[in-house]
C-alpha cells in the first residue's frame, strides 16, 4: 500500500517542472509531458520513487541513526526547521561550511566551542572578561549557533544525507558521495540525478510542494523512530521479568534437590526393609 496520495502531490504543485530549454536529458525517464514551454514530472513515478525513499528512512530511523537534512534555499529553509526538528534530525538551513562531512571532527570541535561558551555563562567565568569580550564571545557564539546549532546533538556523520535542491546543494552532495553516504533528494527536471541514490522526481522550488514531499518523509521517520523506542521498551520490560525470574529459578533449585534426596532416601530405606525382612524370614526357617 502507497504511503503517499497522488491528489496532495497534484495540489501541491509537485509536478511542475522547469522551462523545456533548461532541462537535464537524464531527467527524461521522470517527465511526463510539455506544457506551454514546461516540463511536467510524471507524479506516478514520484508516487513509487517517494515510498521507496520513505522506506529506506524509516529503516534509518528505527536503527538508531540520523539523517541530515540540508536546504538552504529561501522557500525550504523555515518548512524543513519546522518539520525536521519535530522528528527529532539535524538539518542545515543557513550556509553549508565546507567540510562539514569530509572534515566532521573540525566541525565537531566548533560544536564544542559553543557548548564550552555556554558552560562559561552558566558557572559565571564568562563575568570576569571585559566589556569588549564579552561583546567578542556574543558574536561568536551567535554565528556558531546560526551555522551549527542545529547540528549541535550530531556526535558522528550521519547515516543519510535529505537534500531539497541538488543543484544549490552539490557541495554537500559531492561530500556525502566522496564518503559513500546514501543520498535521498527531491531532483527537478533541470537537475543531474547521477549522483543521488534516491532520487525523488518533484518541484524543489514551490513551499507547498517541499512541504508535500517532506510530509511523508517526516512521518515514516517518525514511525521508525516510534518503532524502535516500543521494541526498546519491549526488550526492558523482558530483561526486567527474566531478572524477577532468575531468584525464583535458584530458589526452586535446592527445593528439587531436597525432593529428589528425600525420594531416594525413602526408596533406599524401603529396600533396606524388604531385605531386614527376608533375612528374617531365613533365619526363622
């Protein structure tokens, strides 16, 4: 059964393609038709490509790891904080610093950075500076949280990269594949999908229609993500009966051990009587 509906991708606008004369030949198995000068993509084929990609994400989700989401294109930049963030997935809105996969311990160091800033105001070091260095260490701390605060809790690379546009976001595509990781990206018709793994034929300008796009991805994230917490609980809720169960097993242990002594005990103390009493018996005779 189809996780996504063919009528919300056609009102959001999810089929609408570039003009004919800026297209990408390879993007020709996903379009459907030309219309006044533009490409329509065939939503049929976005329909089978976006719950292929929404599975593989769900599995993502329920394994434990994270998906990075980039989109710092005007139009996605507020829909993917809002919507990313309420699955719990870092995302990068604003500018993507270079080397922000292929040199991840030097953005984990700036991540630090912030946190050490944050530490020094809470425990009050941050009073003893300066006017001026306070002013220095605002500002600093004011750019690392644009650029990285929504990365702040991605303690190692993530297992995907989602990218909204591929054409303004190929730095971060080329990192991911220099680093085998898996790509999923919505590709419009003007676009190379080569280099992306699941490529998602849609409309990467209009809001409704990234909004469309990331509705079904956030929710099969959210359906791995509630997955993997109820087998946890699960698997609590079984360690916790076995640990109940372990004292009543060694309690029964010497409980059978007594049974089985006395058992033998009477068998042998019934045997010791029939022969008492066939030695009797000779002896009478």
């Amino acid at each position: 059964m189809s996780r996504t509906d063919f009528n919300t991708l056609l009102e959001a606008g999810v089929h609408f393609g570039h003009l004919k004369r800026k297209w990408n030949p390879k993007m020709a198995p996903y379009i459907f038709m030309e219309k006044n000068g533009i490409h329509i993509i065939d939503l049929y084929k976005t329909v089978v490509k976006l719950d292929e990609a929404a599975a593989a994400l769900k599995q993502i989700a329920k394994s434990g790891r994270r998906v990075l989401f980039v989109a710092t294109k005007k139009q996605a930049k507020e829909i993917v904080a809002e919507k990313v963030s309420a699955v719990g997935m870092p995302y990068v809105t604003e500018r993507w610093a270079g080397g922000m996969l292929t040199n991840f311990p030097t953005i984990r160091k700036a991540v630090k950075k912030m946190t050490t800033i944050d530490k020094m105001t809470n425990d009050g070091t941050f009073d003893n500076f300066s006017k001026r260095e306070k002013l220095q260490i605002a500002r600093q701390r004011a750019k690392l949280e644009k650029n990285l605060g929504s990365i702040a809790d991605l303690t190692r690379l993530p297992a995907a990269l989602f990218v909204v546009d591929v054409q303004k976001e190929a730095n971060a595509v080329k990192e991911a594949n220099r680093l085998n990781i898996p790509v999923f990206a919505m590709v419009d018709t003007c676009c190379d999908p080569t280099n992306i793994d699941y490529v998602i034929p849609a409309n990467d300008d209009a809001t409704k229609s990234i909004a469309a796009i990331l509705d079904t991805v956030c929710a099969a994230i959210a359906e791995g993500a509630e997955e993997r917490k109820l087998e946890k609980e699960k698997e609590a809720l079984e360690a916790e009966a076995n640990t109940e169960a372990a004292p009543a097993k060694k309690e029964a242990k010497p409980r059978i051990k007594k049974a089985v002594k006395a058992s033998v005990d009477a068998e042998e103390a019934a045997v010791a009587e029939v022969i008492a009493a066939t030695e009797a018996e000779g002896d009478a005779e």
